[in-house]
C-alpha cells in the first residue's frame, strides 16, 4: 500500500512545539528566556502537539516536564479536533520551569484501546537572568551601568593602526560583583562590538568565561574602511546563548577614524538648541529643534544637495535612523538650517544621537561630514509596539461571524520592508481549551494588514463565547519586546452559554467529595435560548486522569424540552478515576444551519477538599492570639538580605503548583514570585523573597496568602496580614558633612554632603540631596546609586563652592537626604534620613586667583553668569574665557590689536570687543560665544572709547572720543541709526528705562534723550573720567576719575552732580550690586577693591591684596564679583 501523500506523521515522529524556542543550544534541544516565559496571558511555555496520524475522539493526551509519573497538563480529543486534525495546544507551567535544565518535554497519547504512544523527548535549558541581572533602566541615558566602556588599544585610527588591526578590549561583566554568579559572563555570551553602524560579534569561549580578564576583539582593515573616517562611536551590548539581553547597552567611547590623511570631511552639524551636547526636549515646548550647516566659505555650490542623518537607539533596544533633505540655494549665507520635528525629538529622548549629513552634487561622490554627538534629555515617550488593531471589535468585543477578521499593526518605529511581522492569536475556547496560531507577514512600508479568514468552522468563530489575545514581534521572538496586547471576548460575554452544575459539588468550592456522596454526580444544564428543537446539546467530561472521562453524553430537544432544564448523569466510575484531580465539564449545542456553541466549563475538582490555612514569613513574629496577623523587624532580613515564604498544607502533592502572593506597595512591594512544585516528602514548600520588598513596604501592612492548582483546579488559601515595622530614626541618622567643625561649616574650606550606607542599599535606587539654607539648592535630584556608590557604601556631594560663599555667616544650613526604597522616581514616595544642620562662617575677600593672559584690563559677563569674559590687551592680545561655575579657563582665543574695551549682547551669542591699537579708525569685531569665530567686523569709528547696550540688545551706543560722537547703532543690521554731538566722550552708560544714556566726556557729564538721540542737558565733573555707570536700585551715575582720585555721583532726576567722593587711589572701573545698596570701584594705584554704600554715599571699607585692578563685575546674585589684575595677569574672585 503506498502512504497517502501529506499524511500526518505518527506520535513518535513528533517533537514538542514551543513557539519562540531558541535553537541551537549546545547540549539542549533549545533555550527558553525570560521574554518568551512572559509573552502569553499566563506565564510558562505553550507547548503544541501538532495533528499526529490515528488522532481520535477520546484520545488522552499529557505532557510531561521532568516529573515522568505527574503530568504537567492533560487534554481529551474531541470529536471536532479528532475531524479536523486540530493541534493540541497544552501549557507548562513557570511551577515546572526553574532555571536550570528542564526535561524530559514530551506528549504522551493514550488511545481508546490503551495504545500508548509517545513523541521525542527535549531538553530545555532555562535561564530567565540577562548578563549583568534583569534590572531594567527605568530612566534616561539608556546605559547599562554595569558594563564598563569599551577600552580601544588606541584613540586614533589611521591606516597604519587599522592595517594592523585595533584591539578593544571588554572588561569583566558585570561591575558590582556583588550580583550573583548567574549574572556574570557566561560562555557562548554574545558580545556585540558597535562601531559607527557596523557590529562585530564576538562569542565568549569556555577560557574567557573562567576568568574574569578583559576580552579582546580585534577589528580589523576592512572593517575599519566600512566604518568610515571621523568620529565615531563605540559601544557594546551582550546577549546570552538563549536569547537574554543586557538591558540596554555600555557607555559609549568616542574614537577618530583618519584612514586617509588627504581625505577632509565636511564641519560636523550642530543643533542650535543644544549648545554644550545636550537637548532638553522639553525645554522645547512643542517647537521642532534646528540642524544647523555652516555653508559660507565651506565649499558648497549653490543647488548642491543636503542630506542630514540622525541615528539613535530607543530604551528597547531599536536602532532608529531619521533623515532631512534640503537643498543649497545661496553660498553667501553662513549657514542652512534645517528642522528637526518635534515628534522625531522626542521620539528619541534618552539617545546619545550621532548627527552627521552629506553633500550631495551631481557627477560626484557623495561627500560625507564629521559626526556630532549629542545627549537628548527630557520626559521619555511610549516608544514601544503598541497593540495590533481589530477594527470589527466594538468595546472589546468581537462578533463571532466576521469574516474575514481583519487585523492591523500600525507602522512602528524602526521599520524596515523585510521584516518579519509574527502575529500570535492565543485564547481560550469557552470551554476552557488553549488555542494558538501564528501568521506571519513582511513589513512593508507601512501598516502591515493580516486578513484572517473565518467561515463556516473558522477557528476564530469557534472561539465563540471564549477570549482572544493578539500580538505580535518583529523578527525573532526576544530580539524587541513584543506588543501590547488586544484582549477581546468574542461573542458578548452574557451571551455566552453558562458553565453547567453539578448537584454534588455546589459552588464556591465545585468539589465531589467521594466519602460524602456515594452514588454518581447529577449534572443540571439550565435552560438557554439555544435550545431549540431540533438541536443537540452533548455534555463532555475531561477528567485529569485516564479512565477519568466519560464519553460525550448526546440529549436530543424534542419539543417538550424546549425552555426546560436539562438533566444529565456521570457514572460514578468516571468520577472517582479522577481522586485528587479533577474534571472539566461543559456541553456543547449543534444545530443544521446555525454555528457550533460551547458553553463555559464548569472545573470540578475529586477528593475532599482543600483547606489552605495562611502562609508564615519565617523571619517574622506570628500573633499567638491571632495566627492570621504577623509582624517583621525589618533588621532581620538585612543578612542574609532574603525572607523566606512557606507554604504548608496537608496532603500536598507532587503535581500541585503553588503560587505565592504578596501584596503590597505598588511595584517592588507587590513582587511577581515563580510557582513551584508541591513537595509531599516535606510537606511544605520556601519561597525565597529578595530583602527589596520587605523594603518597599516599611511602616505598612502587606496580605499575604497563597492558590494551589491541583489537576487543573484552583484553590485559594487564607490571608496574612504581615506588618512590616519601619526602619528606627537611629538606623536613618546617616547624613553629615564630616569637613565641619562642631556644627560649623567654613565656607572657604572645601566641603562635602555624604550618606553613609543605609539599610537595603543597592544599586539603581534614586537618591535625593537638598541644601535647605537661606537660598535652597537640589544637589542631586533623583539620580540612581551608582556601582561605584555602592561599593563604597556611601554617596558624596561637593557643596558647591560659590553657593557656601553666598550664604551669609551665621545663618543655618539643613542637609535634607531621601533614597527610594519603593522602586518610585517620585521624592514623596522615597524615606527621609534624619536631617542635619549646621551654622555658616563666611568670610569675604578675595576667595580665588585665576591666571589668564597679559594684561587683563576689562571684563564682561554673561547675562547667565556662568561664563567670564576677559581682555588680556598685551602680549598675545586674546579673549579669556573662564567658567563661573567651577572658575577656571576653559577656552581663550586671539584678537588682533588691543582689546581695551568689551560688551556682550543680552540675547544673541555675541560679543562686541574694541581695538585700540591705533589712535584712529578703532573697529569692533563680533566674535561667536558659541565657537568663538569672527562673525562681523563694525568700521567708521575714530578712536572708540566705551560701548554698552540697551536692555534688549537691540541698540548698541559707542562713544567715539576721536569725533565727539555717540553713535547710536542698530544691532539686527549693524546700520547706524545716530549719530549725536558729544565732545569727547570716554564711557557711556543706559538707565534701567532704556530712555537716558549717560556720558562721561572729557569735559562733563552729558545726558542723551534716547528717544529722540538728542543731547538735553549736561554737568562739569571738574576731572578727567575713566568710566560711568547707573545705580540699577536708583537714580544716580557714578563716574570715575583715576587722576583726580575721586568718584563723583550725579542725580539723574534733577540732572545736578550730588556729592564727590575723594581720597581715593586711581579710581578706574565701577559696578553696582542689584540686590543691595552697594557699589565697588577698583582702585589701580591702590591695589584696592572700594565698598561704597550708595543710601548714604560714603566710602566705607576695603578689600585688599590686588595687583592693578582694572576691569570689574558683579555676579548676578550679588553673592561675589570678579576684578581683571592688570599688573597680575590674574583675575580674582572677590566674596563680598
């Protein structure tokens, strides 16, 4: 006889089907991951016995994991799945799936004439721990703390290094090696090397998995050309052999690509809004941000194309690519911006980004740019797949008879054609059987449409009365997380057909207890609407063990039994089979020409039943009065840092599968325990609960109880109430700045807020420090412990220097900590140590010396206060460059001539500096504060003495002393809007209305009506003045005269010189505070700062210790100011 073609093979052909497995394994049929244990509605592993040949109604079907006598899950053939060769969908349970090896995984089929047939057997390898733990990055950067940054054998990579090839070395994985020993590197680990957008892949061998020594992976030549010139970025990411990521990837390692030293790449682009490599996507509001290109003088040809490339990674691990194309239509512009939406920044909050573009002209290759990195920071977005769509579903319903069933996957990030798109259908039948397909699509370009088709015996109509789960992944299962999940009933819910009753087991238990019920068990279907004449209903019983079902039960509706309750009756031969397990019941209604209905299952369990008393917590204390309550000393689950949850319940069983619940705080509190096995040698099974719940829940109560399926039957015990006492006030008093001395802090002395390690301290959780003083300052603010931290044990905080230094003395300074134990970002959820305070001693002066260049005569400020700008006027005449914030020199470049005076624009990043090299035809040349480069270059002037702007910025006044002019220019065009008659003016100053300009000549005190930039009065100042400037708390100018030795004040209001003060030594720059009745003229042939109290516009004290002091400025808290050493090539840091 020849076999009939296609036939389906027999049992002991077949294999079991996991959906996601992950081949090959070395040693193991296959791997099971985290993710895949966690993809369907309950977690575990589907397992399919696919259609076998002799497939029978009445066919008793088990699988086995591990345990070769207890099943793990069982199904009778009906007489449908035995005529239409359905698969068999049956399920393991997480109780069965610790980690480690799992098997024998096998199908056992026992036939009507007690056949037995098996199919092959597997082995499983389980391992749910990703390399370096299963923590996951809650918050942006995206980076895996515990990887450390690659580690290239070199920087800069010209031909001579790549022809040799460059070695990179990966340090030990992970960093805290507190972690268990599952997390660390593991033989057969994929590394993953990133460089630019090429991966070399690197598999762990058994030699480096032994140790704990770098790994090295060399890149070589060919690899290095497919990467490119320019700075590129370099990172790695570890997959283990069964699929596991490491959340997210390692710190990223900035490495030169020059393997063509005639090759000139393109200025690498910047992101306007992103100044120091960091955009706040928030700060943004809704606006797109703007890719910026130099063109001028960059040799672009006007119709040139331009292509711009963003590249980041998503949280789940997508790499994305966004590109903007625009066109050049002018090379006289400085630059070309281009948008960058909003909704494509924000996509990307969280990413170091590599912005690059190319040149694009017709004829020749592309021409490629340097790269530019930048941090995008902000609130994440949902970046995730989101759920597949059934447009025919209405509030989560579906009509069993739509056909087709038309599913839709919206785009999704990260898409490309080829893809493969795997939807998954998982549900349950209402009987209570699994069901499972998968279909599979490519991509495509945009949404990706399934068209199920469901007829008549459509396997979507046969759902009816059941529920429905749809998802989908992209590619490989594990590789992205997969989508949210479509739940939908299909058929209206109270149209479902009810679960039959059975007399002998009432609700809420539905146990048959065969001691107390002697004889068979009555059945009462009750009456439906679907029972019309000429229908069937046929009663099923499953039961969990062989022999244990009965065979189907057909009742033909005659006319009488139309609206009346139908009695059905189970030999008690089939009931008993099933001691200590249990049976499915349910019945099913056919009709000619109407669709097949199966009702709900009723779950009737066989033996006596189950009393579950409540679960102990070992480390706790039981309530003898009230064993259902509890308390736990928190103490006492620090070392060892676990709490044990026992079970124990009489009889237990092997085949029973305990579920522990603990219920409290929302996310850690509530943790997610794995099921276990029954052990009936013990009687009673440990749960063993991480220190970090107890954590979450201190000063609360947590319910705690426990179910037991036995058999496919689930039983809930009693609850306990643990009470978790909170940490004690000595165990939080662990916050201290050790630099101070008996409670006082120096404010000269550097200092530093510390928490020594706290109880449950590990890695990741959010810390909060707070100064809380006369001005509150948020030191740290939510930021994970680090590894570093950790191993320390304790967390350290500068106090910043110029903060402590604007403290006034004696006044008290609170350290406030709060570190969340809960798993919460949020401050309120976190505990508070016991607050500290301490009292400040302040003293003033000059506090810091900063070298600079020669000569340094003028200063300006930035309007934010964080950048010094410094004139050194001899020598190598240059700008210096200081950061306010740590006061230091961080950059500084030339200026031809002699800088002798500055002023920065309020608004624009510009700075305006003079040129005195020559006594006539003075220029002012605008330089960037971005990148310090020459934007325009101001002429026509004679011999510029003093320039100042208006509030706004949008006017920019110079007096010009060689022709007696303010000039009055517009600072949108650099046109000149006036010129007004001023006889030799030296310094000019705006009043805080922007209507007056004040002007120091050589002669008198002037004053301009700005509005019609007419001169309308002026005053004898008797002496030759240096400089001029408007008290911003009141109506006075104050001019200087270094000759003279004095300060002379005039009343802006009646336009009269008020009062001189004298007897000062060479009087040259002054400047106000805005805070405080205060002014400060340096003193160059003093070598002293003056205080002057402007309410009673008296000289009263001094600092000392300078060395010519010139220029000066005051920091816009008023807290401290800054004064050019013209004799010291210094600039000091004066405390006021």
């Amino acid at each position: 006889m020849t076999p009939e073609l296609n036939a389906p093979p027999f049992v002991a052909q077949l294999s079991p089907y996991i959906p996601g497995l992950t081949t090959p394994v070395v040693g193991f049929s296959g791997g099971v991951h985290q993710l895949l244990l966690e993809n369907h509605g309950s977690t575990g592993l589907i397992c399919i016995l696919r259609t076998y040949a002799g497939q029978l109604e009445g066919d008793f079907i088990e699988l086995f994991c591990s345990d070769l006598l207890v099943p793990v899950d069982f199904h009778t053939v009906t007489e449908q799945e035995a005529r239409e060769a359905k698969p068999i969908t049956l399920h393991i349970s997480m109780a069965r799936l610790a980690d480690g090896a799992a098997g024998p995984v096998f199908f056992r089929v026992t036939h009507l004439d007690h056949r037995l047939e098996e199919t092959q057997r597997l082995t499983l390898k389980i391992d749910t721990v990703a390399p370096t733990g299963s923590d996951p990055i809650t918050r942006p950067p995206w980076v895996n703390e515990q990887l450390s940054r690659p580690q290239p054998a070199q920087f800069l990579i010209d031909s001579a290094a790549a022809g040799r090839g460059v070695v990179v070395r990966i340090p030990f994985y992970p960093l805290d090696l507190n972690r268990p020993p599952s997390t660390y590197r593991a033989v057969r680990d994929r590394i993953r090397l990133i460089i630019g957008e090429q991966i070399i892949e690197h598999i762990v061998t058994e030699n480096e998995a032994s140790s704990r020594n770098p790994i090295s992976i060399t890149v070589y030549y060919g690899t290095w050309l497919r990467i490119g010139s320019g700075f590129q970025a370099c990172a790695y990411d570890v997959i283990d052999e069964v699929g596991n990521y490491a959340s997210g990837r390692s710190p990223m390692q900035l490495i030169e690509v020059r393997l063509d030293p005639n090759e000139r790449l393109l200025d690498a682009a910047q992101i306007v809004e992103a100044p120091t490599g960091t955009l706040d996507a928030d700060m943004l509001a809704g606006k797109d941000a703007t890719l910026r290109v130099a063109v001028e003088g960059k040799g672009w040809a006007s119709g040139d194309g331009l292509r711009l490339t963003i590249r980041g990674r998503l949280p789940e691990g997508v790499d994305v690519e966004q590109t903007y194309d625009a066109s050049i239509t002018s090379t006289t512009t400085p630059f070309v911006d281009v948008p960058w939406p909003n909704t494509d920044v924000r996509m990307l909050i969280g990413a170091l980004i590599q912005l690059s573009y190319e040149r694009i002209r017709t004829g020749q290759v592309n021409r490629p740019s340097e790269n530019t990195f930048v941090q995008v920071s902000g609130t994440p977005e949902q970046t995730g797949l989101v759920a597949p769509q059934v447009p025919a579903a209405s509030g989560g319903v579906l009509h069993p008879l739509t056909d087709p069933v038309t599913v839709t996957i919206a785009a999704y990030t990260g898409q490309k054609p080829f893809d493969r798109v795997t939807l998954v259908l998982e549900g349950t039948y209402a009987n209570g059987h699994r069901f499972y397909q998968e279909h599979g699509l490519p991509a495509g370009e945009g949404s990706v449409v399934f068209e199920l088709h469901n007829g008549i015996d459509g396997d979507i109509r046969q759902l009816d009365g059941g529920e429905l789960m749809l998802y989908y992944y992209i590619n490989t299962a594990g590789g992205r997380p997969p989508s949210a999940i479509l739940q939908l009933n299909i058929g209206e819910p109270q149209d479902a057909l009810p679960a039959p009753e059975v007399l002998q087991a009432p609700a809420p238990a539905f146990n048959f207890d065969p001691e107390q019920s002697r004889g068979n068990a009555n059945v009462r279907v009750a009456a439906h609407a679907a029972f019309t004449e000429g229908a069937t209903v046929t009663l099923y019983v499953e039961g969990s063990a062989m022999g244990g079902s009965a065979p189907p039960d057909r009742f033909p509706i005659t006319r009488p039994w139309v609206g009346q309750d139908l009695a059905f009756v189970i030999a008690r031969v089939f009931v008993v089979a099933n001691l200590n397990g249990s049976a499915r019941i349910y019945y099913r209604v056919e009709h000619a020409g109407q669709r097949t209905r199966y009702s709900q299952a009723l779950v009737m369990t066989v033996g006596s039943g189950l009393q579950l008393p409540v679960p102990h917590i070992l480390e706790s204390t039981i309530n003898i009065a009230d064993p259902s309550t509890a308390r736990l000393n928190p103490q006492h689950v620090l070392e060892p840092p676990v709490c044990t949850f026992r079970v124990s319940y009489k009889p237990m069983l092997a085949g029973d599968d305990i579920q522990p619940r603990f219920i409290g705080t929302y996310g850690l509190g509530t943790p997610v325990i794995n099921p276990r096995p029954g052990d009936p040698l013990k009687g009673y099974v440990d749960f063993i609960i991480s220190n970090r719940v107890i954590a979450a829940n201190l000063g609360r109560d947590a319910a705690l109880s426990y179910t037991v399926t036995r058999a496919g039957a689930t039983s809930a015990s009693q609850v306990l109430t643990l009470t978790i006492d909170p940490l004690t006030e000595q165990a939080l008093d662990l916050v201290n700045v050790p630099q101070a001395s008996n409670g006082i802090i120096n404010a000269n002395v550097t200092h530093s807020a510390v928490i020594q390690a706290w109880p449950f301290m590990r890695t990741g959780q959010p810390v909060w420090l707070e100064i809380k003083a006369a001005a509150n300052r948020v030191l740290r603010d939510g930021t994970p412990l680090s590894a570093a931290e950790f191993n320390a044990k304790r967390v350290e905080v500068r106090l910043p220097a110029d903060y402590l230094r604007s403290l006034p003395t004696q006044s008290t300074l609170r350290v406030e900590a709060r570190v969340s134990l809960n798993g919460s970002a949020h401050k309120d959820f976190a505990i508070a140590f016991r607050p500290v305070d301490y009292r400040m001693s302040n003293t003033v002066g000059i506090f810091a010396t900063i070298p600079v260049g020669n000569s340094p005569n003028a200063l300006a400020l930035s309007p934010d206060g964080t950048r010094l700008y410094v004139a050194c006027t001899f020598g190598r005449t240059s700008i210096w460059v200081i950061d306010t914030l740590r006061n230091r020199v961080i950059d500084s470049f030339d200026v031809p001539g002699s800088p002798l005076r500055l002023a920065i624009h309020p608004t624009a990043e510009r700075l305006y500096v003079t040129d005195n090299s020559s006594a006539t035809n003075t220029p002012i040349r605008l330089y960037s504060t971005r990148d310090y480069s020459l934007i325009d270059t101001l002429t026509g002037f004679t011999t510029v003495r003093g320039i100042r702007f208006n509030a706004n910025g949008s006017r920019l006044y110079v007096a010009d002393e060689g022709a007696s002019r303010l000039v009055v220019i517009d600072t949108s065009n650099h046109q000149r809007v006036a010129s007004i008659p001023v006889r030799a003016p030296i310094d000019v100053a705006v009043s805080p209305d922007n209507n007056r300009a004040h002007v120091a000549t050589f002669f008198d005190w002037s004053i301009i009506n700005l509005p019609t930039n007419s001169l309308i009065n002026s005053a004898d100042t008797r002496s030759a003045p240096v400089a001029i400037a408007h008290n911003p708390r009141g109506s006075q100018v104050y001019i200087s005269a270094r000759e003279g030795g004095s300060v002379t004040i005039g009343n802006t209001s009646t336009q009269r010189i008020e009062q001189t003060l004298t007897g000062l030594l060479g009087p040259y720059d002054i400047a106000f505070e805005r805070g405080r009745d205060r002014a400060y003229v340096s003193q160059t042939d003093g070598d002293l700062l003056g205080i002057i109290d402007t309410r009673s516009r008296q000289v009263i004290g001094s600092y000392a210790g300078f060395n010519k002091p010139r220029g000066l400025v005051v920091a816009p808290d008023d807290s401290h100011g800054y004064v050019a050493n013209i004799g010291g090539d210094s600039v000091s840091l004066v405390v006021f």
